[in-house]
C-alpha cells in the first residue's frame, strides 16, 4: 500500500453493531474511530461499495470487494499520491521542506496569517523578528 488511492470508511456506531462479526475482520481502529481501509469505493446506488486488499490463508493476495447499506457509512477520507496512509497524532514533524522565496519562517505561511503575496520575512521588519533565525 505505497501508492495511489486509499480510501478509509467510517461506519456509524449502530452499523458496526448491526452488522457485528461480519464487519469485524474488515475494521481497523484508530484515534479517530473504527474504519475500513480500501483501495476503491462506488458509493452510487443502496450499497456503498468497497475493494479491499487481503490474503488467502495461504498467503496469496486477493481484492475483496465489500458492499454495505449506503446508509451505513458516517464519512469516508481519502487518500491520494505516494506515501503510506494512516493517522497521525501529536506535532508535525521535525523536518519540512523550506519555503520557496529562501527566508527562515518557523512556521508555515498557513499557521503565521501570512498569505502567498506576502514578502518573505527579511522584507517585513519587525511582524517577522522573532521568525527569523
């Protein structure tokens, strides 16, 4: 699961109890809820449906295709590009890619209030001081 589209499936509470056993082997649990992973969703028509990535008992890889009420489903998260999918919790990481125009910004232009026709930092004075390194 290193590229392309992954999809996680969040069921409402009563679904997962409806459907009990049966959805079991297909849930993973996460800090925000029990979901399912799949590789592609159709949720046109009654039954939300969705491929899922197994193994045979023997260890031979299968596509699974899953396909529950359409009422069943709370929200669905997607997933594109390279990279592996998952749930992070806690503070970015250490490393970020630099800002284009080359100035040293603590933080990205989202999180500071800054805009993308901003100047960088060294063109701000004193709004960008305590940034600067």
């Amino acid at each position: 699961m290193s590229s392309g589209s992954f999809h996680a499936v969040f069921l409402h509470p009563g679904a997962i109890e409806a459907l009990g056993a049966a959805i079991a082997p297909y849930l993973n649990d996460g800090p925000h809820g029990k979901h399912v992973v799949c590789r592609e969703i159709d949720p046109g028509g009654p039954f939300f449906g969705m491929t899922i990535a197994g193994t045979t008992n023997d260890g031979r890889a299968v596509e699974l295709d899953l396909m529950i009420p359409a009422n069943m489903v709370l929200m669905v998260l997607s997933a594109h590009g390279e990279g592996g999918f998952g749930f992070q919790q806690g503070s970015a990481p250490a490393e970020s890619t630099p800002p284009a125009h080359g100035g040293a910004m603590a933080a990205g232009p989202a999180s500071t209030g800054a805009v993308a026709d901003d100047p960088p930092p060294s063109a701000q004075g004193d709004r960008w001081s305590s940034l600067e390194g």
